[in-house]
C-alpha cells in the first residue's frame, strides 16, 4: 500500500504513515521543497486522508556544494517543504539533516485516524471507472528542458516542439508535481471511491498494476485514454520511445491519483475537482481529472489498449488551457460504454 496502517492499542484509532524521498529534479530550491513535500503526503491522499498530524523533513546537504550556494540553496528548499506542508494543515517539527555527495529531499508524514478517515485501496468492482487527477509528462517535461542547452539531444525533438514549447511544459511540469492532492482524497469519500493510489516512479501502469494486485475482487485495469502534458507524447516518440510514456511505464514524481470510482459517480467527480482547482487558481493541467479507463473482470492486472487515445492537456494560462476550463467535463470515452 501506498502508506502503512498501524492498529493502535487505543479504541480503534490506526496510526498511518509514510515516508519518501528523492532527488532534486527542478531548478527552482524552493519549488523542489514545494514538490518534496507534496509528494510525501500524496501517499496519505491517496488513502482518501486529507489531514496529516505531523511531517519530518528530511534532507541532505551535498558536500560539493560551497557555502555561499549551500546558505542560499537549503534554505529555499526547507521554505518550500513548510509551506507546503502548511497549505496541507499541518506542520514539520522536526527531521534528519546529513551531509551527502548529494541532495536529497524528502520526509515523513503521520496521522492518527478513526476507520472512516481512511480508504483501504481493495474495494473495487467491474463496471467502475478509472479517473486520473494530473497529467502525465513530468519526466520528459523535465528532461526536454535540460536538453535545451544540449545540441545533439535538442537536435532530437527541435522538428516536434519549439524552445517555448518546452519551457511551458517545464512550468506547467513544475507546478504539477508542487499541487497537493488533497482536493482529489476529500472527494474519494464524497463520491464512494472503492480504492486509489497515487502515480509516481512507476509511472501510470506500474501504479495500476500494483493497485490491480491488492483487489479483493477478481478484476482487471483497463486503460483507453493518457492525458498528457501538451508535446510530450511527441518528444518521446522522436526520442525513439525513450521514456516509454505512452507504455505507461515513464516515470513520473507527485504525480495525480488514480481513482476506482462507481460508474455513475466519475463523472461529477471530474467536474467537481476542476471547478474546486479553479476556484484556488488551479488552471491549466494541474487543475482537473480525467476519466481514463474502466475496471472489468479479470486477473488483477492492469493495461493499456494498442492505441490509447492521447489527450493533449495544454499548460495554464494558456487559451486553451482556458477554453478547456470552461468546458464541461470530460464524458467517457465510447471505449469506455
């Protein structure tokens, strides 16, 4: 599971927890800290908790770096992680500091629950559709942005993707992964979710067939459609494949959850989280959802049809990404009926 649940000695209350951490991927310290943070806490998100008791950073100093960038650099990163942590509601009290050959960032987060605060990520039933609540991209986002400076690998994707291009989905990358996913745990109760989990180095179908895996019932992902950052399903096609992205295999940091939810519920649970990240400024690609597949009978395994259909999602701010915010939600698909 995404978080341990511990059964404490006390009347019936669970102690949840989990713990993660990575390298810096971003260039902005402060949008890393933001990033860190939120990933750690995905974990409890996608367990349908939307409070946190606590959060321990932790972090280690590169020992290459001098004391000028180290004064300025941790700081920023340590900023970040509280100030996520804190539009999270709760608060880092303490952590672990290292010297290290290199960053790294990351933390614990814990709270004690009553049985309805949490979602045992087992219940799902044929017929239920899969919702997706980010886009994917963010590893070649991040990868196409350092190439900029790198001629043969820039040489690889220029025919598919403008400098702008790339530096959009950077940014829209970037604030992607720093968006909490705590929207999406609050509406897993109010829209009868039977199990989630949360996208991240696995990629898409890694998470899929690891949820598949823990279902109590004998049934199988089926995935028909990826939203995709805009232009990032064709870099990775003119990289050769590189990233495996449209395999679903690409890996990808704070990623969105991914939602079993009854059929007739998905829907307006994709309506009501666009119209709550627009109501905290949430447009462009980290604010929505979008339904992605179904759940059928089978062998607890999760795929990707031949040909998914791709949906582009364009960055925020952009006219599209505000036309797109002022459509309806997305329907399922007619591969999905």
């Amino acid at each position: 599971m995404d978080c341990c649940v511990i059964p404490l000695r006390h009347g019936g209350l669970s102690l949840v927890q989990t713990t993660d951490f990575f390298y810096p991927l971003v260039e902005d310290p402060y949008m890393m800290g933001r990033i860190a943070c939120a990933n750690v806490l995905s974990d409890l998100y996608a367990m349908g908790i939307t409070e946190c008791d606590n959060m321990l950073m932790l972090l280690s100093v590169s020992q290459k770096m001098n004391d000028k960038d180290r004064e300025r650099v941790m700081p920023l990163m340590i900023q970040g992680f509280r100030d996520a942590a804190e539009e999270g509601g709760t608060s880092v009290t303490g952590g672990q500091t290292v010297i290290n050959p290199w960053i790294i960032v990351g933390g614990v987060a814990s709270v004690v629950c009553q049985p309805n605060e949490f979602i045992m990520p087992d219940g799902a039933v044929p017929g239920d559709v899969l919702v997706l609540t980010k886009p994917l991209g963010t590893q070649v986002a991040v990868n196409a942005h350092q190439w900029l400076d790198q001629t043969e690998r820039w040489n690889k994707i220029k025919l598919v993707v403008t400098r702008e291009e790339v530096k959009e989905a950077y940014q829209e990358a970037m604030f992607s992964m720093a968006t909490l996913n705590r929207t999406a745990a609050g509406l897993m109760h109010k829209f009868q979710a039977h199990a989630a989990t949360d996208v991240t180095g696995f990629g898409l179908l890694g998470h899929a067939n690891n949820l598949a895996a823990q279902q109590r019932n004998e049934v199988a992902f089926v995935i028909h459609n990826l939203p995709i950052i805009a232009k990032m399903a064709a870099i990775s096609k003119a990289c050769g494949n590189l990233f495996n992205l449209i395999q679903g295999t690409s890996a990808e940091t704070s990623g969105g959850l991914l939602v079993c939810l009854p059929r007739e519920q998905a829907a307006k649970f994709c309506s009501e989280m666009k119209s709550q990240s627009s109501a905290v400024g949430g447009q462009g690609a980290a604010g929505g959802a979008w339904i992605i597949g179904i759940v059928e009978k089978g062998d607890r395994r999760a795929r990707i049809i031949d040909k998914p259909r791709i949906i582009e999602v364009p960055p925020r701010g952009s006219q599209a990404a505000n036309q797109d915010n002022n459509s309806a939600s997305p329907a399922p698909s007619p591969n999905l009926s």
